[in-house]
C-alpha cells in the first residue's frame, strides 16, 4: 500500500477547499489514501512571512475573481464568505481530536466545515456553528466543546503548525506525495500525473 | 476576427517563459493572435508590492524545483539561468523599438531572449549577448544598440510599465482576453475553456 497523501491546509483556504472536493477521487483512483493535516496560515504567516491573498494590493481583487472562477471551472459550489478570512483555530482543534479518537467521521467534518464556509456563508470560526456541524455529523456536541479547550488538544494543534513550517509548509494546500511538494489546487494535473506515473 | 490574447511578461519570469512557450499554439486554435507586452516586474513590486518568488523565505526553494518541474510537466526544455533574476530592461527597450518598427521579427526575438536565458544561460541583460541574438535573427545590431539608448524608446518602456500596473499586472505572466485576467502558467487550461466556450 503507497503511502498516503498528506494534504495540509487552512479551513480558510479558498484553493484548500477546491482540492478537498478533488483530491480523494484522484488518490482513489491510483490506490492512496488521503490524510488531512489542519494548520494556520496566519501563524506560518507570521513566523516565515507572508499574508492573506485578499488583503495584497491588486491582488486581493484578482484573486476574489480567481477563487469563484475556478470553482467554476472545476465544476465546484462556491460562495465568497463574508467575513473573510476566519480563524480556524477551533475547527482546527476540533478536527485534531476527532482524528485522534479514530472517529471515521473526521473526513467527513473536513468536507462539512469548508462546505459550511464556502458554500453557506456560515462562520466556522464560531462555536455555535462547529457544534451545528457536529450536531450534523452525529458527533458529540460536548465532547467536541471540550476538546477545543483542552490543553493537550491546544498543544496538538501548536505542534502540527510548527510541523507544517517545518516541512516548508508556506501556503495553503499544500500535498506531499512520497516526499513531493505541491503547492496549490492548480498543481491537480501535476499531481494526478505524478501519482500515475510516478516521479517526473 | 477575435481581439488579440495581450500576453503581458518579463522577460527574467520562468513562468512566463514556459506560457510563452504554449500560448501561440492554443490561440491560433482557436483563430487568435497574441501580443506581447512586456513589463518589469522590479519597477511593478516597486510601486505596488511584492518580491521574486526566488528571494521570499521557503516558496524560494519550492520555486526553483517548481519552475523546472512544471518545465518537464510541459515538456518545455528549462535550465535554471544563474544570475537569477536578471534586468530585462534592455531586452523589453529592444522589443517595444523592433514592435515599432513593424518587423515582423519580434515574436521570434521574444522566443529567442527566453529561450538564450532559460536554457543556455545566457545573461539577457547584458547588451553584448542582445546584439548576438540581433544577429542569429537577421536584426540590425547597430539599430538595436541606439534603440535601447534612444530616449523615446526609453519612454515607451516607462509608459509600458505603468500601463501594465494601471491594468492590475502584479506578476507575470498575466493574460487579458476580452479584458477577462489571467495570471500564470497555470491557468493555461481556464484559458483554453475560455477561448474555446467563451466566459464561465
């Protein structure tokens, strides 16, 4: 069994989400699996540079263009969120823990939460709507309040962001294929061919 | 007859290097041509932010395997030019005089400038290794030497620069068709959908 594809990304990532509705067909499809790996673009943003594509000059109003065009193009529901960006620190957290537990639900509250956000305009920053979502899932509502609070969930989350930049994490998606960096949804056809036919 | 494809570029962009080299076979498919704008993206990061991907914390490195692997992808010949980034002021003053003139050499010059920079290293900014080019292509080398010296040339060249800025090219390449953005090698397929079907 090949390794699996680690996908690190923000639940705030527009790119993120458009991959997230693509990526699983196309490991499937070549016998792999898919691990999502939650991380906060503000905090890699801080500590090695960068910021939110919106908020740079012109290319802030590009990219609004660019996030609904290639959803469109990809044949994905897409809303611009209104705010945006949020923090996905809870989502974040939350997802940890429900990976941690080995809940088969935990792909499930991935694809829920972005779809949440970039499709219902709902602010996945909140609590009263991760725990909709939970209610959703049939996941413990309490237990995931707890978590998101918990001192060693925190401490989770901080380890898997120092971990995104210290695999050179730098932007969101971000898919490692046996070692291979990809960075973005319109790397989908260099990754398909890499997983087809491997290393090019 | 369908408005021209404006390829707006620099000429020390990897990535517009390899858009350059698949944009004329998807335009005249689909019965356009394209016109080469080039613009300097130093005096553009200048005015409105930003940096060579090159010299930026992490996406560096992932750039330079990036630019080559996309190169292979293409099956595109690439080598990656040392010194890098390099002026392409003299080369962009040498086009917009050859545009002038009418000949219908300046597509061939802008193929040939990336080409002596992105696979036989040649330093384009020099003016020894233009004029050689001059010459492989059957263009006055006396001519081109005074062109980037003239100073009506010189102003072309700004009134370039700022008219790339004023029309939101914040990096390059970047493609207008029908007035509709494109930006990067890696829109190459939306920009086949649109010319193909139109808007989506």
């Amino acid at each position: 069994m090949p390794a699996p594809i680690e996908f690190y990304f923000d639940f705030a990532s527009p790119y993120a989400y458009l991959l997230s509705e693509q990526i699983e067909a196309v490991a499937t499809k070549y016998g792999r699996s898919v691990k999502y790996k939650p991380t906060l673009l503000g905090a890699v943003f801080k500590q090695i540079g960068g910021a939110p594509l919106t908020e740079i000059p012109f290319k802030g109003d590009y990219s609004r263009h660019d996030f609904a065009r290639s959803a469109r193009f990809a044949g994905i529901k897409y809303q611009q969120p209104d705010p945006f960006p949020v923090s996905a620190l809870n989502a974040s957290r939350a997802l940890l823990w429900l990976q941690g537990t080995g809940s088969a639900k935990s792909v499930s509250f991935v694809h829920t939460v972005f779809r949440a956000y970039f499709t219902q305009n709902r602010n996945i920053s909140e609590m009263p709507v991760l725990l909709e979502i939970a209610d959703e899932l049939g996941i413990d509502r309490d237990a995931i309040a707890a978590a998101v609070q918990d001192p060693a969930v925190k401490d989770k989350l901080k380890a898997a962001v120092e971990e995104s930049i210290k695999r050179g994490v730098f932007g969101a998606p971000f898919v490692f294929i046996d070692g291979e960096p990809f960075w973005g949804n319109d790397r989908l056809p260099q990754i398909e061919r890499w997983l087809q036919y491997g290393p090019f």
